[in-house]
C-alpha cells in the first residue's frame, strides 16, 4: 500500500515537473526567461520550450504593433500661439532582454514613451509658428518628431514605427476668440459692401435720372418741332383750301363751330331767331 502511494507521488512529481519544464511561445509573443530575477536569454521562435522549475520565470512580451494615445497637451508655438496636440505613436518590442532590463513592464514603458512622446513634440512645435501645421511644412515636422522619439526609444529595446499629429486645435477660449474677430471681420466687410452697393445704387440711379431728362427732354423737342410743323402744314392746307373756294371754307368752318358748341351744350339751346350764329344753320350755303 504504502509503496503505491509512493509511486503515485512520485508520479504526480514527475508529472508536475515536467508541466512546470515545459511553455509555449505564440506566434504573436516573444519570451524573456529570467533565472532567480536575473535574465538569462530571449525566444523569438515560437514553440513548446524548456525552463528549469522553481528557478526560471518566463514573462512574455507582444511581437505585434503596440498603439499608443496619450492624453491631449497643450502646446506653446514659436509664434507663442497656444494648440492641443493629440498625438498616435505606433510601436513594437524588439529586444526583450534590453526591454527587461531597461524598464521591465510594459505600462511603465507605455508611460516613459509618453513622455519622450511629448518633450519631442514640445520641442520641435515650440520652433515653428502656426502657419506652418497648416502648410506643406507639416510632413517634415512630423518626420523630425518620428526621428528623435524612435532615438530615444531605441536604448530602451523599442522601436518606434510611427508618430503622427491625430489632431491639432486651438484651445476653446482661443477658438471662440478666434471666432469672434472672425465674425467682426465678417460684419465689417458686410457693412462696406452694404455701403459700397448703396453708392453704386446711388450712381446708377442718377445715371438713370439723367439719361431719362434727356430723352425726355428730347422726346418733347421733337414733339414740339412736329406739332409745329404739323400746325404749319394745317395752316397751308386751310389756306389753299381758302383760296380755293372762300365761301365753301366759311360753311365748313361754320359746321365745325356747330359740332364743338352743340356738343358741348346742354339739351335745350335758347337763341334768338335772327342770331347771326343760326345763319349758315337756317340759310345753307350760299350759291
């Protein structure tokens, strides 16, 4: 009895021995293994791996990609204008053994890379003013940035792949400001074009007034010099028609002197018999 249970210990033991000799690398991982707190060596290949027991302690680090955003800073331009810089810096572990021994973990790593991130960032926008973030310029700010963080990164056993600006605005009462000399300027050049149109309105319209007192200055001119002359040509015509036969032109005018005064009278006309205005109208024309 007592041997078996001897034999299921020691079983047990070597089970657990060889369990606890025994990990796996992934192919997204990289492992440091680390004898009685002091690094011994790194795996890169992924696989089923060896470590002594009790002794070697095996941490793992992401071979992959790492994104790192830290909070939104506040920046001085050297045209002492004030933004908030949101940086995006892309990164991987390449050396395990240097990671280890540099920083250890990766949130304290993720840390001291945020702020190499921001004393680069603060250095380099603190050089150039705002015009530039806003020109071609940019892409060679943003490589000077990449160049010194991937520097200072890679003592520390990272590799820094990318830093970008994510996004770069004023600050809120720098905005709202900046929108309010905005709209001051918008209301000014309103009112001067408000004002100019109102002077050019007022030109035309004078312009307008001007040419419609000549054409209609002209336009009576030429109606007096035709009526004139229309007056004239009645007054030839009458006379010839006069000359031609006296007797015949005093009944027709009389005729006219009927029309205009019976048509403009009442229906009842009082006049005496005799009346000198009924002749023509009692005796006819004249033989």
């Amino acid at each position: 009895m007592n041997r078996k249970l001897t034999l299921a210990a020691l079983a047990f033991i070597a089970l657990w021995f060889v369990s606890s000799s025994l990990y796996v690398v992934d192919e997204t991982q990289q492992a440091l293994v680390v004898r009685l707190g002091k690094p011994v060596g790194a795996v890169g290949e992924p696989g089923l791996k060896f470590r002594v027991p009790l002794i070697d302690t095996v941490i793992y680090y992401d071979v992959r990609l790492l994104p790192l955003e830290p909070p939104p800073d506040q920046i001085i331009l050297g045209d002492q204008k004030r933004i908030v810089v949101d940086t995006y810096t892309r990164y991987r572990i390449t050396d395990p053994l240097l990671f280890y021994q540099s920083i250890r973990s990766v949130e304290q790593a993720r840390a001291q890379l945020s702020q190499i991130v921001s004393s680069s960032v603060r250095r380099e926008l603190g050089r150039v003013p705002l015009r530039s973030l806003l020109s071609e310029a940019r892409t060679h700010i943003v490589d000077e940035i990449q160049s010194e963080v991937a520097a200072k990164a890679k003592p520390l056993g990272i590799e820094v792949v990318e830093v970008r600006l994510h996004r770069a605005d004023l600050p809120l009462e720098t905005s709202q400001a900046i929108y309010d000399r905005m709209k001051s300027e918008r209301e000014r050049e309103a009112k001067e074009l408000r004002a100019q149109g109102f002077e050019w309105a007022q030109e035309i319209q004078a312009k307008a007034e001007r040419e419609r007192t000549v054409i209609l200055s002209e336009a009576q001119r030429n109606s007096a010099i035709t009526r004139s002359e229309g007056d004239a040509e009645a007054s030839r015509v009458f006379a010839d028609a006069f000359g031609k036969d006296p007797k015949f032109y005093k009944f027709y005018r009389s005729l006219q002197t009927y029309r205009q005064s019976l048509a403009d009278s009442g229906p009842t006309l009082v006049l005496s018999p005799n009346a000198e205005f009924l002749h023509d109208l009692t005796s006819g024309p004249g033989k």
